[in-house]
C-alpha cells in the first residue's frame, strides 16, 4: 500500500533537492559586486524619486485578508453547487451544513463592518 505512493514521495524529495542545490549554487557562483547602482530599483531608465519602500496603511491589509477569506469561501462553496443537487435527494444535511457555514461568514462579514473597515476617510 505505502509503495505505491513511493514515486510521489521520491518526486517531491528530488524536486526539494533540486531547489536547495540551486539556492546553494547561486549563493556560490552568483555576483558578489554590490554599488549603488545595483542596489538601487529600477524605474524604467528613470532615477527614483522616491524610496522604493514605503510604508502602507493597515487598512490595506485588512481588506486583502477580509478578500481572500471570502475568496476562499467561493472556493468552498463551487464544488458544493456541483454536487448539491444529488445530494439533496438522500438527506438534507447538506444544505443545513452549508447553510451553517455561510452564517458563520456572515457573522464574519457583519463583524468587520461593524467595526469600520469599509469606511475610508
């Protein structure tokens, strides 16, 4: 049984291998020569005139977050569409279980316009 799954396990361990090897090649072999120039970014030919690293507002943040739990939930929620309609026929347990996991989001959802993140100033 656990043989089978050997040529997965001995694909991921070269495919580990082979990402650290690289790193540890590029670390050796790679340009140790380190100036302004080079340590300054890129802007289209043009010099910066700006420091490429700026601080942003935590509001950023939370909104990427606040999207990508409820990007994850869509994932969550397609392959149950698919199958609900088979699924219904034998027990509605399915639809209670989804419908569950949509109050939670909700409540989620409810949370944080509560508490303002939505609102720019």
């Amino acid at each position: 049984m656990i043989g089978d799954y050997l040529p997965v396990l001995l694909v991921f361990v070269m495919a580990a291998g082979l990402a650290v090897f690289l790193l540890v090649l590029t670390h050796f072999v790679g340009p140790r020569v380190k100036d302004k120039v080079k340590l300054s970014p890129y802007e289209s030919g043009v010099d910066p005139v700006a420091p490429a690293h700026t601080r942003l507002n935590i509001r950023y943040f939370i909104v990427g977050l606040v999207f990508i739990i409820f990007d994850i939930e869509v994932v969550f929620l397609y392959p149950w569409a698919v199958i609900f309609s088979d699924f219904i026929k034998r027990s509605p347990f399915i639809l209670y279980e989804m419908l569950f996991f949509l109050a939670v989001l909700l409540i989620g959802y409810v949370y944080v316009w509560r508490k303002g993140v939505f609102e720019w100033e």
